[in-house]
C-alpha cells in the first residue's frame, strides 16, 4: 500500500484525464495517508531522536563535536504532562507564560496578530481551520498574481502567520503547537486565495496558481500534498517547494531527509516578491527553489524550549554546556558541546556549514563569495545578544574573504521560548544574485519580517565625537616630570581606589541584584579601570586639576545615575580645591568639612534625594557631619578623616533598615531592603576607606 501511495505521490503533476477514476484515487490516498499521519504521531519523537543521533555521528565524524557529545538517551519518547488550564496567569517551569488555556494559544494568539493589523484578516472555521490570509487580497491589484502559502505548527512566531501580508505569504496555514496544520485547513486556505480576481474568476477557473513553501517535516509533507493534488482536481494550479536546510543532518539522512528551520523565512520573502512583481507561478516556484539550493542553516541553544501545559526536561542542557545542531521543535540537538563566547560558536557553526565530508557539502564558500544572512532569535535570545551573535559571524566571513550584501536579525522562526540562536546563509550566484537581492529589498508590510535592512555600505563611515578643547581642560592635563609629595600621595590614593572598587565588584553586584538592576559593580569597576588606565595622565601634583581630571574619566567610563551623580561631586571639589591652592594655602579640617559638604548638597540638590532616602547620600552625609564635628574640636585633618570615614561605613550598614525613597530600590519589598544595604552607599564606603589607607 505505501509503494502505491508513494507511486501516487510522483504524479501529482501529470495532467488529469480521467476525472473520476482520479478522485476515487485521491480519496483512497487520502485514508491512507490520514492513517500514516495516525501512525505519525504516534512516533514522531522516536523520529526526532533519530535524526539527533545519525547528526551528532555525523558531526563527531568532522571533529568538530568530542566523542562525549553523544546525547545519552536517544530512543525515548517526550513525555508531556497537561497542567489544569484556567484564564490566569501560569507559572510553570520555563517560567511564567502569559497564556490563558493551553489549549487555545494558537487560535488566541491569531486573533490578536489579526486585530492588530487591519490589513489581515482569516477564515472562520476555528478551530480545526486556522488560516489568516491578507484582507485585501481581492483587490483589483491582485486580480493576476500567485498566491504564496506557507504554514505549520504553532509556536514558531512571528512564523507563519507573521509573515502574511503585501510581498510576502498571502496566507498562512497554522496547525496546533509543533504539529501540522491537517489537509482540510491547508485546502481551505489554497481555495480561498486561488481566486485574488473574485466570482467571475473562479468561474472561468483562471487561477494565476498557488505555491505552497512548506518545510522538510513528514505531517506538513504528507497533509499539503493531499490538499495540493486535491486543489488540482479542481482545476486550481498548485505547485509545491521543501526546504530543507537544516546542516546539522547528513544528507543521507534515511527518508526523512534534512529538517527544515529558520532559513524557510529567507524563502517566504523572496517567492512573495517574486509574486508580488506579478511573475507566473513556474517562474516564482523558481526562484523559490534558486533560494533553497543556495541555503544552508544551524541552531545552537542554551536552553529546552517550554509549552504552555507540558513538562519539560530541564536537566538536558546542562548550565555548562550548549546543544548543537537541534530544530525548532524541541527535539534535541545533534549534540552537545561545551558552552563557548559567541565568537567561538560562531567559527564553529560557519565551519559545520562548509564541512565538505560525510557526504555533507552544503555550502562551499570561497574568498570574494558573497551571501545573504540571517541571524535568528530561537525565543528568548536577548536582542543584546542578537546583537552581539552578529557581530562574531560577520568577524567570521570577513576573515574568509566572503562578502555579506544583506542581514537580517531578529526572531524570524522561533522555537516558544528557546534560549537559543541559528544562522542561516544564502550564497549568492551569478546567474540569480540580483534578483534574489532585489526580493529580500522589496517592501511588505508583513508583521514578522524586520524592517530597516537594506544594501551594506562598502565602507560604513564612524562619525567624529563632537570635541571642544576649549571647554576640555582635561584633554590638555598631563602628567608632571617630577612628582611633588602632594603628587605622590594622590598617585596611590587613586592607585588604591581603584583597586578596591575593582575587587568590590562581586559584592556591589550582589546587592545590586536584590535591590537595584544589578549594573552597580560594573559601573564602579569600570570607572576604577578608567582611573587606572588615565592615571599615567592626571597632574597629580594638582589636587584641582586632578579632580576635574577625573570628571572625565568618569564620564567616559560610568554611564546612568551614579556617573553623572559623581561627576557633579568631582566638579564641585574641584572648584574648592583650587580656591586653596590658588591662595596657596593648605585646606584644613573646616575647609575640607565646608567643601565636601558643598559638593554632596550639589549631588542632593540635583539628584533629588536626601538623607535617609537610602541612597549613596547615606554615606556621604555623615562623612560631612563628622568632618563638621571634627572641625569644632580642633582635629587635625588625617584623624578627622578617619572619624568621617568610620562615620561613612556605618551609615552605609544602616540603609538596612531604611526605607527606600529614591532610585530603583524604591520599586523593591521591603523585607528584601531590611537584608540589603544600599550598593551605592556600600561603594562610597570603599572608596573612602581605600583612600584613607592611601594616606
């Protein structure tokens, strides 16, 4: 029975002469592929394990994955485990999911893609039919266009139904999370848009034709093929391409054959340009199939991807380490690898790609080559790392000569919310190059794909920071030949304040974690490796210009509050400190007390906070106060000192128990603030003491 199915299946395209035999035929076909597809799903994951091991064979094979990668249970079955549905807000182990009932995220997330963007609309057969097609389709434009039709299972958006829309798919066929979408909705979705001149169109059955762009899985193969050969009954031109661009895989890869992933995006927006500029249907099928045999893609992740209402396994990734060479399905990847920065993933992926052996060869790539490519977000990579991915895969190809005309960055087809990355390249032909440029250039409107692409400049241009010397005193500082005492002291004094306020970085990035956004111990380390790397240029034997100096490195090292905030503290000891030695005359215990009490008022007065509202203040103030003290005994300056900065560590310990009334710890519980005390106010406290001990 199958040999005859698949015989069936070779001659979808042959011309239909005799009608009826033909639909008994079809109708025989369609029982027995529906009773595969029962079979189907019966084995999929066994399916997807498989595919998992014969890839990390393959890989381990190049070297390129140690021999200890092999996953270690391949021939298990996922097991999913329903939690109770309700309209709430759930909490489950991938954390929490904004979802209502498991059951309905599909058909609820369409309805909000479709209510967003008036030019979308879809078909009201909810919910075994879940196509959105483009609203304007029937508009006289279209009357002689190809109508483009992709889809599968849900949990892959912006994919599929974010790309509907003007120059991209003309309607998407979605199927519950991670299955396909059945034979009955995919036909419903080629007899909807078969038409784009109306009734009198379809009553003279002049069709312009349907392309179907599906990828490489069994259940999307098997139910558009049955909707296919049954639209061609009824006299509907479809024809059908199936990407398969998945390099983690041999390309003997028993029946099943390469997956497909992210790189089918990249064929959704060239096959609807070529629609969209009014090609026939064999010339966009064409193109379509220009773009699959130029493609070739790999995922890496960190994390299992996790479905409203199932039961991961989260000790499958190990912290340590990532999966290679997985697909968009939550099946495991190829192997696993030790955890490397993304410039080494990067290197490593493009070397997988290119491997020639085990009968791989997906892609050659030569120097002066040039390639389209698309970094894909598998779910909840951060922008920042998108970003970050990017860069390292274009250090990769410009290293080897290859030029990249175009890229494309964002979460093109994801995987729920996998913590993951793929890349995919299309290497650009001759024959084809500047059509294939001109599609991905092309206008839509469609929601998923990203905007603001466009021709790379040869040479991209830097543009000069703004710099007036004039008002930069400090651009003019130097450091002094001969270093005077008062030199000497202020070179070890920022010597060790620096060095405290790098060591304290764990510390201060602990309490910011709890109280703040964490950025704390960065910001401080950053300023102190600045202090250290500009010290060689400070006039350390004036206290004056050194301070306003080191206004400079602060602003160039310490972005946010706490930058800006200091600067105003520097700027302000500054002035007092040049009143002094312009005079010539030494500061004392009262002028220290009246200048830094001048300085912190500056910082209050412009950040808005004051004392007590758990803030660096905290610390600052009773500094002042000691000082104040001192000087009304008639302390010398350096046991004066001492007192202040004794008084600066304990007013840092007791924003424990304030309430926070400023910064972002005013957004934090209470009870985690009475555990905490206030980073900022932690870090004055460091400093002062390392520049006491400096003395």
């Amino acid at each position: 029975m199958l040999g005859d199915m698949e015989s069936g299946l070779t001659s979808f395209r042959s011309p239909i002469s005799r009608p009826r035999r033909r639909a008994w035929s079809i109708f025989a076909l369609v029982l027995a592929c529906l009773a595969v597809s029962i079979i189907s799903l019966r084995i999929t994951n066994f399916h997807f394990r498989g595919h998992s091991v014969a890839a990390a064979m393959a890989l381990r094979r190049t070297g390129y994955i140690p021999s200890m990668a092999l996953p270690r249970t391949t021939m298990t079955a996922r097991k999913g485990k329903r939690v109770a549905s309700g309209r709430r807000m759930r909490v489950e182990a991938g954390g929490v999911k904004f979802v209502n009932n498991p059951d309905d995220i599909v058909t609820e997330a369409l309805d909000g893609l479709v209510a967003a963007h008036p030019f979308l609309t879809r078909l009201d057969g909810y919910p075994e039919i879940k196509v959105v097609l483009r609203a304007d389709w029937e508009d006289p434009e279209n009357e002689n266009k190809v109508a483009v039709i992709s889809g599968g299972g849900g949990g892959h958006e912006p994919a599929h139904a974010g790309y509907v829309g003007k120059g991209m798919l003309t309607a998407a066929v979605s199927g519950d999370v991670f299955a396909s979408p059945s034979a009955l909705a995919v036909l419903a979705a080629i007899r909807s848009v078969a038409y784009p001149g109306g009734d009198a169109q379809r009553a003279a059955k002049k069709s312009p034709g349907v392309l179907l762009i599906i990828k490489n899985y069994t259940g999307d193969r098997i139910n558009f093929r049955i909707a296919a050969e049954q639209a061609r009954i009824e006299g509907i031109p479809v024809e059908m391409v199936v990407v398969a661009d998945d390099c983690a895989l041999p390309s003997s890869k028993g029946v099943t054959g390469r997956r497909g992933i992210a790189g089918t995006a990249l064929v959704h927006k060239i096959a609807g340009g070529a629609a969209e500029a009014g090609l026939p249907l064999g010339a966009v099928k064409e193109e379509a199939e220009a773009t699959i045999d130029s493609l070739a893609s790999l995922g890496v992740s960190s994390s299992v991807c996790h479905v409203p209402g199932r039961t991961e396994d989260e000790t499958r990734i190990p912290g340590d380490q990532v999966e290679m060479g997985l697909g968009i399905h939550g099946e495991p990847g190829a192997a696993k690898i030790p955890l490397a920065s993304a410039d080494s993933l990067a290197d490593n992926m493009i070397d997988i790609i290119l491997d020639p052996s085990d009968g791989r060869n997906y892609m050659n790539l030569q120097s002066g080559d040039s390639v389209v490519l698309l970094v894909n977000n598998l779910g909840s990579a951060t922008a920042l790392e998108i970003s970050i991915f990017t860069k390292s895969v274009l250090s990769k190809l410009d290293s080897m000569g290859v030029s990249v005309e175009r890229i494309i960055a964002g979460p093109l087809v994801t995987s729920m919310d996998m913590a993951g990355i793929s890349l995919s390249l299309i290497k650009l032909e001759d024959a084809t190059r500047d059509t294939l440029l001109d599609r991905i250039d092309s206008d839509t409107n469609a929601p998923g794909w990203p905007r603001g692409g466009g021709p790379r400049p040869k040479d991209k241009k830097l543009i000069p920071v703004p710099f007036d010397r004039a008002s930069n005193k400090a651009a003019r500082f130097s450091r002094p030949k001969t270093l005077t005492p008062k030199g000497l002291m202020m070179d070890r004094v920022l010597m060790e304040v620096s060095k405290a306020l790098e060591e304290g970085e764990e510390s201060l990035t602990d309490w910011d974690n709890k109280v703040g956004d964490g950025d704390c111990g960065v910001t401080f380390k950053r300023g102190a490796i600045g202090i250290r790397e500009d010290l060689s240029r400070y006039p350390v034997n004036s206290m004056a210009d050194t301070l306003q100096a080191l206004t400079e490195t602060v602003a160039r090292t310490m972005g946010g509050t706490s930058g800006a905030l200091y600067r105003i503290l520097l700027l302000s000891l500054s002035t007092s400190a040049r009143e002094y030695e312009e005079k010539s005359m030494p500061m004392d215990t009262a002028g220290a007390a009246a200048a830094l009490h001048r300085a912190v008022d500056a910082m209050s007065n412009s950040g808005g906070a004051i004392e007590g509202d758990r803030t660096m203040l905290d610390a600052l103030y009773p500094a002042v106060h000691a000082l104040r003290r001192a000087a009304e005994d008639g302390m010398e300056l350096k046991d004066a000192l001492q007192i202040a900065v004794e008084a600066a560590e304990n007013g840092a310990e007791s924003t424990k128990g304030m309430l926070a009334r400023a910064g972002r710890s005013n957004y934090v519980p209470d009870d985690v603030l009475a555990t905490t005390p206030d980073p900022g106010a932690k870090a004055t406290a460091m400093w002062m003491r390392a520049a006491l001990g400096a003395l």
